[in-house]
C-alpha cells in the first residue's frame, strides 16, 4: 500500500503498516483485537522463525566446533557468549545453571526481533500482498503482546525463584514488612505489590515503546518519498529521503542493541534479587 498526496493517504499508509495480522476475534473494519481469543499470526510467525534460527544456528555450530583455529563465526559467537557470562558474574549473585542460557537467549532473541525493523518498510509487506496477506506486522517487539508476554514469563520465573529461595513465608513477609515495617503493612503490601508489578511492566514497555517509535520514524521517512517526491521535487526529496533512511538506520542499529542489552540486563538483575534472603 502506497501512501498518496493527501493526508488522509498519509494517515491510511501508516496505520496499514502498523495494523497486525489479526485471526480470531477481531474487528471486521479496524482488524484489531476485538477480545482474548485474537491472534497476531505475523508476530506469532516471524517469532517463532527467529527462535528456530537460534536453534538451527546454535546446532550448526555446536556441531563444527572447532579447537584449534576455530572459525571467523564461532569466535563471534563464543565472545558474544563471554560477553553475556561476565554480564551475569558482575550482576547475579551466587550461582544458577539457568540465568545465563536465559540471558544469552533473551539477548540474541530480543535483538534478532528488534533487527526486523531495519528491513525496509514496505518490502515484506509487499511480498505478502502477492500471497494474499493485506497485513504484515514484521517487527514482534513492535506488538506490545510479545514484549508483554515475554516479561510475563521473566515475572513467573522472579515469583518462582522468591518462593524457592525464600520460602512462602519469606515471600510473604516481603509484602507485610518492606519498606516501611511492621506497624505500615497495608502501606507495605501496596508499595511492594506495585514494585513487584512495575518489573514486567518496565521490561515490557520499554522495548515496546522504543521499537515503536522507531518503526513509525522510518515510516514518517518513507512518506517523504511517497507524498513529496513528486515530478521534479524528486531530485531534492529522493535523495533526502535516502540520507535520512540511512541515518536513522545506523542510530537505530545502537537503540535495538541497547534495548535487547537492557531487557536481558533488568531480568539477571531482576532473577538476582529473587535470589538473596537479604531484605531490601
């Protein structure tokens, strides 16, 4: 779908492209989530897919690995595997088999969902429009359902880890006696259930707003060519339009970096806290 001169074609093309592929119970006109039973098939699809090629990748190289003089990729990946492990020894106390497969999945996975949205904007939507598909949301972290679900299942594993190392009880008395003591406990389970809250909320919006903004700049940057760049106009606002894709594309490099950094940072710290029977 290209956007038109007018501003209503302008409004239209982004609200397309922001606009899921939606199954289930949804709205006939708007195509959006009309109740629970709504699936976003193009979020569930293109997670699922980078999840896989994590898997598909890390079998590949698990089995070349290579002792002596090992490859170009592997060095890559065993950096980005030290990088993550010190990550985890400088943030998480004690010792867990699984925080750091967590992190190091969170981070390579979060990061592969982000880079979807440097694939130009109107490229696999428009591959889709030949199979039929009027909508194509490719960038997951874009739909606040998958940043929400995957903190969700960061928030189970804190809730998990609280009970485990502290007991019901320790977990319990976390509520009635902090921050405030034993005389303020209805204060103290307010501030605490609102603190508790406040972890998956922030991973999850977060990463949802920044990929967000960023997905509708590069749109506002391909409206210039298609609401500007007209007749001779097109030699000052083509080229425009491509310097500025390009900026925006390398800046955005470093924000979908920083944001999948954060989210596996905030869960190690996060799981951390979940570990120590100090009160804090």
């Amino acid at each position: 779908m290209a956007a038109d001169n007018s501003g209503g074609g302008s409004v239209a093309y982004i609200q397309h492209h922001l606009t899921n592929l939606c199954v289930g119970d949804c709205d006939p006109v708007t195509h959006q989530a009309a109740g629970f039973w709504a699936f976003h098939l193009d979020t569930i699809f293109f997670s699922v897919l980078l999840g896989a090629l994590i898997v598909f990748v890390s079998w590949r190289v698990g089995r070349n690995l290579e002792t002596g003089t090992p490859s170009g990729f592997q060095n890559f990946v065993e950096t980005l595997i030290d990088f993550v492990s010190q990550q985890v020894k400088d943030t998480f106390p004690g010792h867990n088999p699984l925080i750091a497969p967590l992190a190091l999945t969170i981070f390579v996975w979060v990061w592969l969902m982000n880079f979807m949205d440097l694939i130009p904007v109107d490229l696999l939507p428009l591959i889709a429009t030949w199979f039929g598909i009027e909508y194509l949301k490719v960038v997951p972290t874009t739909d606040l359902n998958a940043t929400l679900a995957m903190s969700l299942t960061v928030f189970a594993l804190i809730i998990f880890y609280n009970i485990k190392v502290k007991g019901v009880g320790g977990y319990m008395k976390m509520f009635l006696f902090h921050p405030f003591g034993k005389f303020f406990v209805p204060v103290n389970i307010v501030m605490t259930l609102i603190e508790e809250l406040a972890k998956p909320l922030s991973l999850a919006l977060r990463l949802f707003g920044n990929l967000f903004a960023g997905e509708l700049v590069f749109l506002l940057i391909a409206l210039i060519g298609g609401t500007m760049a007209v007749g001779l106009a097109a030699a000052f606002w083509l080229p425009l339009q491509v310097l500025l894709d390009l900026a925006w594309l390398i800046f955005h490099l470093l924000v979908i970096t920083l944001q999948a950094f954060i989210f596996m940072v905030l869960t190690i710290v996060y799981l951390g806290m979940a570990h120590t029977d100090e009160e804090h």
